[in-house]
C-alpha cells in the first residue's frame, strides 16, 4: 500500500518540513519547507541570556504543513523530531516564557546543584547519561520558573501539544533528559526528587510509532488538512540511527551535523565505571534499543568560524574553501574539539588560535587552514571516541556510516576512515527526515512495512539509498601537530 506522511525534522541551525512518499519498492522525499532556526538573545536582569523562538518555529512548522497539504492532501500523518534536552513550561496549558537554549551559560549552577544531592556515580547508574552541563536535569535546577509550572514538555512535545491538544514525553527525547532510569525506562522518581520537581511537572511517557492524537479542529483549519500526529524517534539522532543504511550488525554510526553523535547500537545500557569514566552515554532508541554513544562537537565548529569571517566582511563559498582545506598540505593543529571555550556562539577562529597558543601550537594562518584544522579535530575526536566505545562495550565494529550533513563533507569523511582505519560509508544525508518518515509508515502499515523491525527497515534504506564510500589511506597525503593527548569530555 503506497501513501505519504509528512516529516517536521527541527535542527539546531534551520527546520524543514519534508513528504515521504513511499510503495512496496520505494522510498521518495519531497522537500516543501526550510526555514531558519536559532537562539535569540534577550536581556534579562543583569545578564544576556539566550533563548529559542519557539514561536516563530511553530508557525514556520504550520506554514509548511499547509503547503504540504496543498501539494498532497491525502497526507496519512505528521511526524516531529528535533534537538533534545530544551523545554518549554506550562501553567494552565499557557507556556510560561521562551525556553532557554542549551548554550545559555545558567546550567552550571543547576549541575551544582544536582551534585548536592545526588552523586555523580549514582547519577550514572541511574540514568546512564554522559556529562553535559545541559542536561535538563541541570537546566531544572537552574530553572526557578520550574516551581510555577504544571507541566515541562521538550520542543518536540511542545509542538506536538501545540497541533493536538495532547501533553506526552516522547521516550527517545525523554532518555537525553537525565531523568529517565536507564535500565526501567521509567521517570526515575530519585532523579525527580534531587532536581526538586514539582508533582505532575513530567507527562505521561509514550513510544515511538504511537498514535499522538488528531490536529486540534483550528489546527486543521490554518494547515488545509486533517491527518494525526505520530510519535517517532523525536530526538533527531533516534530518528536519524533508525535510518542508517546498515545491512550487517558490526557497524558504527556518526550522525554528522551541529553536534557529532559517534556511537553503536545495543540491546541493554551499559552502566560500567568504565563507561562512566570514559563519559559514554546510554540514550533511548526506536523499539527498546540502546544507542551507547559519545556525543561531541560537530560541524558547528565550522558554520561559526564562516558566521565569523562573513561578519568581518569576507563572502565564503564553502564548496570553494572546502576544496582549499583539503590542497593544504602544510601541518595544521589538531585542538580538543571537546574545550568548553568553543561551546558558547562567537568568533571561533579566535579560540581556535588562543587554545593552540596556550597549548604550544601554532594556529592556523588562513580560512583554509582552519577548516583543515577543524575537520582534521573533527575526525580525531572521531576515532578516539569510536576507541573508546569499542574497548567499553566489546563491540566489533567493521565500517562507520556517517549520516547527516556531514556525510556530504568529502574531506572530513575521507579523514574519518583514515583515523579510524576503517571504511566509512557516508549517507543519506537527511537521514533524520528519513527516520522519522519510516517509523511513520510502519506504523501506518503504508509501503508493506506494518510491523516491520529495524533492521527491515534500514534494508530498505539500503535498497533505496547508495552511500558514498571511503576507504582508508594506506599513506595519509596530511599532516597535522596535536597537543599531548587528555581524556575528552564535554
């Protein structure tokens, strides 16, 4: 049975709203809508804090349903992923304010908190989270406007409450929060208890491929149509692994865009003091799975240092100054991509050059020589991470796929299978967009998927989707000058 759904697919950086038309053979994805995405800054007291405009993002979002129910009224269901950790607040079914970005510098008096009043090894071995100063266990206890609300609901969740009526926690988004129990997949009541949130703050939680609710009557309205909404792998990398071209088991996977999520997938956490050390985390995965990966830095290392240079005056061309980055062939430094100096936005180049003059490197002295240095960063940090995930788990890992936008950077794929050693097959490049469509689908029981598993699914990616592959250089054409190695982390 052929049909079409439509995918909302939020990133950090821009949102689009993408038709899955899929049959018994096919999978085709039709783009209707982009938009930009991206914090907004706003005074508050003595300070300036970052927020997300999630306003704005819901009418951009409604604006590409219509359009997409006027190319195709007989959409069968809508699906939402997006970033995780960051939520919106209601009282009386009212948000509260704008919620706050994840770079917003307040987190670190909530991770204080929490370290009061619960261990950070009993934190691990309750959630199986990799440290990260925003998860939103930290932003809770960093948040006093937590106290006035009824309900907390991640982006994903917001929207969805917005087009439907309906308040649910997707599980995926749910397990990057830092109060999901790892092993039960329940709201860990201690966590809940430690971060001091009210009663009934966190909603029901639900699974991907369950049935959210139809769109509110007004909804339908404003948008031309009426299909429900679907809940899928609402985080963005959930959704983005469910579509890996995989056809073996022995496989890794980089989902390659702001941030880099290097990891393998698993039946069961892994809660060792060997992960803890090593700052792997455990994150939900579509059906039960476990997606143990380390989450670093990504391509948001470059898209800041072009905002830079664009700012100071210069036009970019980024396939140009890509292909620039890969003839160099004078040594560039390798810097921790990990260094909190280069969460915050801003001019990056000028961090880049201050950790490689407090680290005893020189910095790079051109465009094309940051972009070498940061993707040759890029896909150390890669293959230490895949390292570290293989000694902790076990796991024989024979090919890295790289989903994603990174999957279209040649030079920081070829790098990627040169440090790792290993052959990396690159793409689909809209792999979240494509995640969210098949979990739609099947459980649509459209394209002869009805109750179909992952891997059915990832084989039919494969059928439809050729990756790009790169083999390891015998004899690497580069150079670069690290730093004495530490421990990463985040």
């Amino acid at each position: 049975m052929s049909g079409t759904v439509a995918a909302v697919d939020l990133g950090a950086t821009s949102g689009r709203v993408i038709l899955g038309h899929v049959d018994s053979d096919d999978i085709r994805m039709e783009h209707v809508a982009r938009f930009p995405n991206g914090p907004v800054t706003l005074h508050e007291g003595d300070r300036e804090a970052l927020h997300w405009d999630v306003v704005e993002l819901y009418r951009q979002v409604t604006a590409g349903l219509r359009d997409a129910f006027g190319r195709h009224p007989e959409i069968a269901s809508i699906g939402i992923d997006s970033w995780a950790v960051d939520y919106g607040l209601l009282r009386d079914g009212r948000l509260l304010g704008l919620p706050y970005h994840y770079r917003d510098e307040r987190h670190e008096h909530g991770v204080a908190t929490v370290h009061e009043r619960v261990s950070t090894a009993e934190l691990y071995a309750r959630n199986g989270l990799q440290h990260l100063p925003f998860n939103t266990v930290f932003q809770f206890a960093a948040d006093p406007s937590v106290q006035l609300a009824q309900r907390a609901l991640l982006v994903p969740d917001l929207l969805g409450y917005w087009l439907t009526g309906v308040e649910a926690a997707e599980r995926t988004n749910a397990s990057t929060t830092g109060l999901l129990h790892a092993t039960t997949r329940g709201w860990d009541p201690t966590l809940r208890a430690a971060a001091r949130l009210p009663s009934g703050l966190l909603p029901t939680l639900r699974d991907p491929g369950d049935r959210l609710g139809p769109l509110l009557p007004s909804v339908a309205d404003a948008v031309g149509g009426r299909a429900p909404v679907t809940l899928v792998g609402s985080h963005d990398t959930a959704s983005a692994v469910v579509a890996v071209p995989a056809t073996e088991p022995d496989f890794a996977y980089i989902s390659s865009g702001t941030w880099s999520l290097v990891g393998v997938e698993l039946d069961a956490p892994v809660l060792s003091d060997a992960a803890r050390d090593a700052n792997c985390t455990n994150e939900g995965g579509v059906d039960g799975r476990v997606r143990f990966l380390k989450n670093v830095s990504g391509l948001w290392l470059l898209s800041e240092s072009v905002r830079t240079w664009e700012r100071g005056g210069d036009r970019i061309d980024l396939e140009a100054l890509l292909a620039s980055a890969a003839a160099v062939t004078a040594p560039v430094p390798v810097f921790d991509v990990a260094d909190e100096s280069f969460t915050p936005p801003g001019d990056m180049p000028s961090r880049i050059a201050a950790w490689c003059t407090s680290h005893g490197l020189s910095a790079p002295a051109s465009p094309a020589e940051y972009v070498r240095s940061i993707l040759e960063s890029l896909a150390t940090a890669y293959a230490e991470s895949l390292a570290t995930i293989v000694a902790v788990t076990g796991r024989d890992v024979r090919q890295v796929h790289i989903v994603g936008g990174g999957s279209q950077n040649r030079l920081l794929c070829q790098l990627t299978a040169d440090r790792t050693g290993l052959p990396v097959l690159a793409g689909p490049v809209e792999a979240t967009a494509l995640g969210n469509v098949l979990v739609q689908v099947r459980a649509a029981g459209l394209g002869g998927l009805a109750g179909a598993s992952l891997e059915a699914l990832r084989d039919r990616v494969a059928r439809t989707v050729e990756p790009v592959r790169y083999t390891p250089a015998t004899s690497p054409t580069s150079t670069h000058r690290s730093a004495p190695r530490r421990r990463m982390s985040v």
